[in-house]
C-alpha cells in the first residue's frame, strides 16, 4: 500500500512539473512571439531613421553632434542581439530621435519642409504602432513573470532556468505624444 501511495506521489510531482514546464515555455513563446511584432515596427523606424538624418542634414549644419549621436544610436540598435539588448539601444534610439526633435526647433524652415513633414508623419505612424505593439509585448511579458514568480511553480521555473524578464519600459521622451514627434 506504501509503494502505490509513493508511485502516486511521485507521478503527481512528475505531472505538476511537466504541466508547469509546458505553462512557462508557453509564456515564454508568447512573449518571444510579442516582441517580433515590435522587431517589425523598430526595423521600420531604423529604415526611416536615414532618410531623416539625410533631410535634416542640410537644414542643420551646425548639429551634426546629434545627427552623429543618432546614427550611432541606431546602428547600436541594429546590431542588438537578444531582447534585452534591443529594449536597452532602442531607448538610446528614442532619447536620440529626442535630441533632434528639440534640435529641430530652432530650424522653421526645415519644419516647412515638405519632405521633412511626410518623414514626420510617417514616424509619428510607426511611433504609434510601436506604442501598440509594446503594451502588447508588456502585458505578456507580465504575464510569463507572473507564472515564473509565483508558487508553487516559482520552485519549477528556478529549477528549470526560467527567471523574470525585462519589461519594455518607455522614457519620458517617449511619454509625450507622438503626433508631436518632430513639430
């Protein structure tokens, strides 16, 4: 009677344990699966990013300091490996595409471009999609934390390697809206 008690016991745990496997690789695949919708959405800010620089370029002689800084801020962004690396350099890009933003102020002309302002439109339109797209990927991301912190399959998931991820936090710079992105 002991032995089927221990049996018993033992396929239990072994069935909690696969069960809360399944559950974490699924959370885990979600978020993955979240965040290519926002790889889609940054690949094309990074495409419109020199078509940018190059209108701004001739407007703005004397700033090439911030034209420098966002060319190098989204090659970083580029060239991230995983996500967290990608959520880091993309919040470098955007406190970068803000130094423009207060550097175009001083340029009406450049504001009157007609050029200038169809760029604008167009990221104020991948801005606003990315902003959909990341609180998509956070409340995912919440999610799998949920399931990786939570007992009893906190216990599974330090077990297993499972560890709470990174949300996509956005900076003040990203707060503000974005059809006022560049105006």
């Amino acid at each position: 009677m002991l032995i089927i008690i221990i049996i018993t016991v033992v396929v239990l745990l072994l069935l909690f344990v696969m069960l809360t496997y399944n559950r974490l690789v699924r959370f885990r695949n979600n978020r993955e699966n979240a965040f290519a919708d926002i790889d889609v959405q940054l690949n094309l800010r990074h495409d419109l990013i020199p078509q940018l620089v190059d209108t701004v370029k001739g407007y703005m002689k004397h700033e090439n300091e911030t034209l420098v800084k966002l060319t190098q801020a989204r090659s970083a962004a580029i060239s991230a490996e995983n996500i967290n690396q990608k959520i880091d350099a993309e919040n470098q890009l955007s406190a970068a595409l803000g130094g423009l933003k207060v550097s175009v102020e001083a340029y009406p002309e450049l504001k009157a471009s007609t050029n200038f302002m169809q760029l604008q439109e167009e990221m104020a339109d991948i801005e606003n999609k990315l902003a959909a797209v990341r609180r998509y990927f956070n409340s995912t991301t919440r999610e799998y934390n949920n399931a990786v912190e939570t007992f009893p399959a906190n216990l599974v998931a330090k077990i297993l390697g499972f560890k709470r991820e990174k949300m996509f936090e956005v900076n003040e710079q990203q707060r503000m809206p974005s059809d006022t992105t560049f105006k």
